[in-house]
C-alpha cells in the first residue's frame, strides 16, 4: 500500500521504516531534514508539507506527532491533511494527546468521508524499533479493520478500545496508573532501605508478594536490583520523566473536564513536575526515587 507519514521522530522514525521493510511504499514528511533524510535513503519519497502528502496518491495516512496542537494543525489547518486528502482515505493519529482533541479530529475527518483512528502506542522507543509496540486503536470497527495490517508492520498488540477518543482514554489511563505506581514502589523501596533492608532482598519479596507490579519487577527504580533497568545505568535510556509528565498531565486535564476526582494522579504529577524543575526531566522516570532517598 502507499501510505503517507508525518512525524519521522524517536518514534515514527523507526515506525516508519518498518512499513517499508514490510514492503510498503511511503511519502514522508517531517520539517526536520535529518529526519526525512534518513527514510529518504530507504527509498520513501518526500514532500514539502501535509498538503502534497495527502495528495500524493497515498491510500493512507499516519501521524506521530509530539502533542496535540501539532495534531490539530497538521489535520485541521488551511494547509493541512483535511483540506487536501481524497474523500475515503484512511488516518491514523499514533500520536499521545487529550481524547477531546483525538474526538474533535476524527470527527472533522468524518464529517468528510475520511475514517480517522486515534491509535497512540506503548513500549517506548525499543518497541517502535523491534515492530512490538501496543497500539490502543479508538474508531469504528471498519477503519479497524482497515488499519490492522498496517498498524501489525509496527506493532504486536492491537487492541480495538472502542468509540474514537478510546486509544487515547486507555493511553492515559494505563500511563497515569504506572506514574503513581513508580512512586508507591519508590516510597517503598527508600523506606525498606533507610530501615536497614537489603535492596535486593527487598524487591525480591515484593515481588512474590502482593505489592508487585511492572515498576516494581521490569523497572525496578533502586539502583542495583535489576542489572537491566535504567536505574543500574544512572537512569539513562528509558522512558523519560518529561514524557510521563507530558501524560500525566493529559489525564489530569481529562479528568478535569470530566469532573473526575484523580487524586493519586495529581499528587504524582506534581511529584514529577518537582523532579523535573530540579533539572532532571531527561532521566527515566524511576529516578523519581531520587526524591525519597537522603544519599542521592
Ligand atoms: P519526537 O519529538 O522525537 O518526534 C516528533 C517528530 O514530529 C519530530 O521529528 C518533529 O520534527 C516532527 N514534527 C513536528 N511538527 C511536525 C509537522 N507539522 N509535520 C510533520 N512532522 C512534525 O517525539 P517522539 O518521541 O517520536 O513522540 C511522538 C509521540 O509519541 C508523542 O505524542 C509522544 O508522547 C508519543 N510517545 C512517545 C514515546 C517515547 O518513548 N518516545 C512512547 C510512547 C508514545
């Protein structure tokens, strides 16, 4: 298929170069240059904007894009997607942003014949590059299964979360969830350690216990406990702290329209938002435990 892709960063770069190496044909554009030069090199062609994308004979469009504001202006604007797209052409937005926005674009798109998918991804910058990420896919079922061959050249899962705006629902839920599990894991660990616990033997019960979960097991965030993690490298790579700032605060501003109480989630956001005032906003969010711990 020929498919249109905007957005060629630490994530839709990868993404994009694995529907070539499924055999697709792309149009890429990316206002970076070094960007689309990379894609260019595997054989995408390339455009000087939205506009020549989406009239560029593609059957399908895809959009990893850094927030919302970027979404709205590359789909709704006077040189965008919407305005320049054939009537039937299939969108996919994998970018992370509010389900409001997700809802307000996808139906601008509908309203104009074009079926639009919000399919936000996890499994971070590894799982883009692998072709394993989980997509969360918000829209009707026939652009679902429209889109299910393109979306499993990138991904493993692909999970159909209903009505448009759900991908983006399941996205910051899951996301906040893991947010302020990172700090109940981190309390956790600082206190076990400051009362004379041995790091490793302590996350060891946890995690035969009933406080196990993902940050307690995968991303363990005590330096040491886990050889692999983040925190046993200075918290480098990973999944940055801005990053989960950036969803925590999507859900927060969802809640709040929804007059959803999300208490756990606010604390945790501000939590994070310190961390990263301090100047530590590039590091995995793990080292959140910074905070809790007197040596660090
Ligand atoms: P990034 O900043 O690396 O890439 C974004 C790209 O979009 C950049 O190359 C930028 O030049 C490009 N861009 C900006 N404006 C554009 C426009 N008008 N047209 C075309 N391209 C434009 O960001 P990323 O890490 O790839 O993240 C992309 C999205 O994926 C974000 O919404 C992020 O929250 C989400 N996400 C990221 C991760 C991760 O681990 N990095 C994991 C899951 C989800």
């Amino acid at each position: 298929m020929h498919i249109g892709f905007l957005g060629l960063g630490n994530m839709g770069g990868p993404m994009a170069r694995n529907l070539l190496k499924a055999g697709h044909t792309l149009t890429v554009f990316d206002p970076s240059p070094l960007a689309t030069a990379a894609l260019v090199e595997l054989g995408a062609r390339t455009t000087n904007g939205p506009a020549e994308l989406a009239r560029d004979g593609v059957a399908a469009i895809i959009t990893m894009l850094p927030t919302a504001a970027h979404v709205k202006d590359v789909y709704l604007g006077a040189e965008g997607l919407l305005a320049n797209v054939n009537r039937g052409v299939l969108l996919i937005d994998s970018s992370t942003i509010d389900p409001l926005s997700a809802r307000e674009v996808a139906k601008a798109a509908a309203a104009q014949g074009n079926p639009m998918l919000d399919a936000p991804v996890s499994g971070g910058t590894g799982g883009a590059a692998a072709g394993t990420l989980t997509f969360m896919v918000g829209g009707t079922d026939s652009a679902f299964d429209h889109a299910q061959p393109l979306l499993a050249a990138m991904g493993k899962n692909i999970v159909h979360c209903g009505a448009s705006g759900n991908g983006q629902v399941a996205k910051i839920a899951n996301n906040m969830l893991l947010g302020i599990s990172m700090v109940g894991v981190a309390e956790a660990m600082a206190l076990g350690v400051s009362l004379g616990m041995d790091a490793k033997v302590l996350a060891g019960i946890i995690n035969t216990s009933s406080g196990r979960c993902w940050s307690s097991e995968i991303n363990n965030p005590f330096p040491g406990v886990l050889e692999n993690a983040p925190a046993s490298r200075g918290y480098s790579g990973g999944f940055g702290t801005d990053l989960m700032l950036k969803d925590l605060g999507l859900a927060t501003e969802a809640a709040r329209h929804a007059k959803q109480p999300v208490v756990l989630g606010a604390a945790a956001q501000q939590l994070y938002q310190t961390f990263s005032l301090q100047g530590y906003g590039g590091l995995d969010f793990s080292a959140i435990i910074n905070l809790f711990r007197r040596e660090a």
